[in-house]
C-alpha cells in the first residue's frame, strides 16, 4: 500500500514560496472582482452544491492522478441530472483554476526540479489535438455509454491505483525512440479525446504510461499529469469559450461559485500528497468511486447501461491491473524515489 512519510521538520510549508502567494493573492483579488460583477450571493446560496463537490474533487485533483472531474462530472452528470456537456465544461472550467493552482505550488516550492516537468510542453499539445478532434468527432456517443465508460475508468484505475505498490524510480523522463514517441503521443492523443468527453481524463491515462512504460516516479508523473490536465482544462475553456461560443453566463456563474474553493483545495491535495501518509484517503476514493459505479447502474436501470457498466469495467481493470499492480508485485524497487 502507498506510503508517503512526513518530511524533517523546518521543510517548507503551504505558503513557502513567494510565487504561489503572489499567485494565490492576485486570483482570490480576481474572484472578487469577477465575483461582484458576474455573479451574486443569492445565486451562490442557491447553487451551494457546485463548491460543496469541489471540495472534495479540487482535493482529488492534487492528491491524485485524477482530476477534479472525477468527481465534478459524476456528481453532475448521474447524480444531479445536468446535461453531460455542461457536466464537462464545468469540470474544464474548475479545473482551469484548481490544477494550474496545485501546478503552480508544484512548480515554485523549493524542492521541484523544473527539469523533469520539461516533457509536459509538448504533451500538452498533443492532448490537445485529441481534445479538438473528440469534440468534433465524438460527442454524439449516447450519454449513458458515456458516464459507464468514464465511471468504468475511474473505478478501476483507483482500485489498480491502491492495489500497487510501487510504480517507479526515475526523477526524469528517459530519452525515448520513435515507438515509444509515438506510444505516448497515441496515449495524450487519447487523453485529449477523454477531457473532450468528460472534461477530465488525459491524466488519467498518461499517468499509467508514465509509472509503468518509462517507471517515472509515482509523484513526479502525478504532477505531470496534473500540469497537463491544468493545460488542457485552460485549452478547452477557451475552445468552448471562443470557438464553439458555447459557454454561457450560467455556466459562469456556477464556475465562479466554486473557483475560490478549487483554488485552495487542489494546491492542498498536492502539499499533503508531498508530506503525508494517504492510505486511508485512497481508499476512500475507491469506495467513493464503486459507490458512483452501483448508483449509475441502479438509478432508471437498464440491460444497456449495466452490459456497457461490466464491459468497459472488464477491459479497463485488465488493462490498469496489469501495467499497475501487476507490475509493482512482479519487479523490485531498483532505487528510491524522488523527494
């Protein structure tokens, strides 16, 4: 099972860098302005439930590899009934602001090393070229096949996640040649096909390419799929915004709602995955997970959404189970991991 320890005392706190105060103080001062002309505190009162989930998901979104999505769409989509494309442009929004934060504080603390984050200025592109070409291609896929595959991806990386117990040793990205260039480009291309479905997803999927073809560090790959989620999020925000022109001032309005809460809660998930034992946290995503997986299945339950629920679950825990936990019981630690 995971374990991360606490560091010496007289490491750097939260607020250590000057950078992610800088940062931290200038978007909250953003929030109130934006917050006092866009929005209102009846408005807010009356969507309580948008920052109430992000709580918890701008929490996963730094903690983990997977993003705020993995719970803002879930809670939306299934739980709430709000349509799956405003589902997913709200968990690009939120994310745009929560994983560059939790970015942010990764970047500019004292113990990053700023060159094995290099490799991220040319995933993101790549993700991105997938991300326009699902939303030009893919979005009329019916909505429960949607929701099963993304609960299904959920579900079964965090079980295979939890199950492993160590994914790699390397602070870097190793030269790589042209099959495995073209192995992580089909990866961030498909990534980028997840986030134009359901807003999250690219980290997801690159992580588990990262710990197990290239034995990336376990935390240095989850930064890196944290920075290039935060990218794509930024990406697709504006996509939506400026190209489809299909952001409306709602969908603004519930964004600023939550926008203070993402802003804190993601770089926190990323302070306490750096000092903290998470075992129990974990866990508790993978209950929370199965929970969303059984509630999809039983809520109007049909033959469709429960063969497509078991399908996709299939496949998916063979593939994580296999490069993840597989992987962690069948070769030795080779070196310690990076701080």
């Amino acid at each position: 099972m995971l374990t991360f320890t606490r560091k010496p005392a007289g490491g750097g706190g939260f607020f250590e860098s000057r950078i992610f105060r800088r940062w931290y103080v200038g978007m909250m001062v953003l929030w109130v302005v934006l917050f006092a002309t866009l929005s209102s505190l009846p408005f807010l009162i009356e969507h309580w439930y948008y920052p109430a989930i992000m709580v918890l998901g701008a929490f996963v979104a730094g903690l983990t590899p997977e993003g705020g999505g993995a719970v803002a769409f879930p809670a939306l989509s299934v739980f709430l009934d709000i349509d799956r494309g405003m589902a997913r442009d709200f968990s690009l929004m939120i994310q745009s602001v929560g994983m560059t934060s939790a970015s942010i504080w990764i970047l500019s603390r004292n113990a990053s090393r700023i060159g094995a984050y290099a490799p991220v200025l040319w995933f993101v592109p790549v993700s991105f070229v997938g991300f326009v070409f699902g939303m030009n291609l893919m979005q009329g896929i019916p909505v429960y096949i949607i929701q099963a595959l993304f609960l299904s991806l959920i579900m079964t990386f965090a079980v295979a996640y939890v199950a492993s117990k160590h994914r790699g040793h390397r602070v870097e990205l190793p030269g790589t040649g042209v099959v495995d260039k073209l192995m992580l480009a089909a990866i961030l291309f498909a990534g980028g096909i997840c986030a134009s479905l359901f807003g999250t997803g690219a980290d997801i999927v690159l992580y588990t390419l990262l710990v197990t073809r290239f034995r990336l560090d376990e935390k240095i790959a989850t930064h890196q799929s944290i920075m290039v989620m935060a990218a794509i999020s930024i990406l697709g925000y504006a996509y939506r915004a400026f190209w489809d022109q299909g952001i409306t001032e709602y969908q603004v309005r519930t964004w600023l709602c939550a926008y203070p809460v993402v802003l804190l809660m993601a770089p926190l998930g990323a302070f306490v995955l750096s000092r903290l034992k998470i075992d129990w946290m974990l866990r508790g995503i993978v209950v929370l997970n199965i929970f969303q997986m059984v509630y999809f299945n039983l809520k109007s339950p049909t033959l469709e959404k429960f063969a497509f629920s078991l399908g996709f679950s299939a496949v998916l825990l063979a593939l994580f189970w296999f490069t993840l936990a597989h992987m962690a019981r069948t070769r030795p630690v080779e070196a310690p991991a990076a701080p």
